[in-house]
C-alpha cells in the first residue's frame, strides 16, 4: 500500500501539479529562478515515500524543523536586541539584553537545535563584546 493511497496526498491533486510543472517547464519557465523553484517542486513530488515508516519520517521532520526554527528565530531576536542595547551604549541594560540571549542560547543547546559548543563559543564573544565596550566607556571617563 502506497502513502498516496492512504488518503495521505490526493494522487489527482499532485498528477495535475506535475502536469502543469512539466507544462510551465516546457513554455520556457526553466530560465531564472521560477525554473528552478519549479524544478525542486517537480523533484519532491517525485520523491513520495511509499513506506508508511518513511511518510512518518518526513512528517515529524517538518514538524521539528518548524520547532527548530522558532527556536532559532527566538535565539537571533535575543542576540539583535543585545547588540542593539550595546549600540546604544548602557551597559546596564546591555548586561541584561545580554542575561536573556545567553538564556536563549542554553536553551537552544539543551533542544539540541544547536550544538552546546557553539552555544557555549557564542557566549563567550557576546560576552567579550560587553567586556570591551564597559571597558572603552571607562577609558573615556578616565580622559576626561
């Protein structure tokens, strides 16, 4: 039994996108980046697992990759609002700002959506960067 035939994927529904993927293909739709967007459509509508295990693989792998990504997206937003409060040159609420992306970042490594070595590297240069600018601001009032 085949995944298409387990209701999972209507078979009219992907016959008639590659018939029209071929159709857009042979009307010169290959040139530029259409083409290629609708070539790696055409490749993955090819590529249907027909193995119920392996249908359940692609499944709960979207499904991580979509957790993976907020995940990221909440680790990026974390790091961007530090450097901006670095920017602005407070180190108070830098320090803070720099709290939450470190919080961001374990809790990233501990999901394993990234590696706890690259969590514990990107720590230490957000650190760093708090580190050098305290101390340039301390240079500066000393001048004066």
């Amino acid at each position: 039994m085949s995944y298409l035939s387990q209701g999972n994927t209507s078979v009219s529904v992907v016959v008639r996108v590659r018939a029209s993927l071929a159709h857009l293909l042979q009307l010169g739709g290959a040139h530029g980046r259409i083409g290629l967007v609708i070539r790696e459509v055409a490749r993955r509508l090819k590529r249907l697992p027909n193995i119920k295990s392996a249908a359940k693989r692609v499944k709960t792998a979207r499904a991580r990759a979509i957790r993976n990504a907020s995940t990221k997206s909440s680790v990026k937003t974390a790091v961007k609002r530090y450097e901006a409060q670095l920017a602005q040159g407070d180190p108070g609420t830098a320090e803070i700002a720099l709290r939450r992306a470190m919080s961001a970042l374990d809790k990233a490594a501990k999901k394993g959506v990234i590696h706890k070595n690259q969590a514990a590297r990107r720590k230490s240069r957000l650190a760093k960067k708090l580190v050098a600018a305290v101390g340039a601001k301390d240079e500066a009032a000393a001048e004066q």
